[in-house]
C-alpha cells in the first residue's frame, strides 16, 4: 500500500509515533500502538480521551 501511495496520490504511510503525536496534540491519552501478527497486516495506534 505505501508503493500505491507514493505512485499514485504523492501520499506515503505515517509512523506509529507520528499517529501518536497527532492524537496527544488531540486530547487522547494512553496512547499505545498494538501490532498485529496476520500477513500482510501492521497494527494499529489506540488512544483514549478522558
């Protein structure tokens, strides 16, 4: 997917830490990234918002 993001819109994929920023600058809290053990699967990034 990363490949078709950069060929096809200029997009790419963002890191878990910048997920995690993003959410922080949110509101969200107990932020963890849970990663997935299935083929061709990354994870996720999870907050909370109190």
């Amino acid at each position: 997917m990363s490949l078709n993001m950069l060929i096809e819109t200029e997009g790419r994929n963002y890191t878990p830490a910048e997920y995690s920023a993003w959410l922080e600058e949110a509101g969200f809290r107990d932020i963890e990234t849970v990663w997935f053990e299935a083929p061709g699967a990354n994870g996720a990034v999870i907050g909370r918002k109190p």
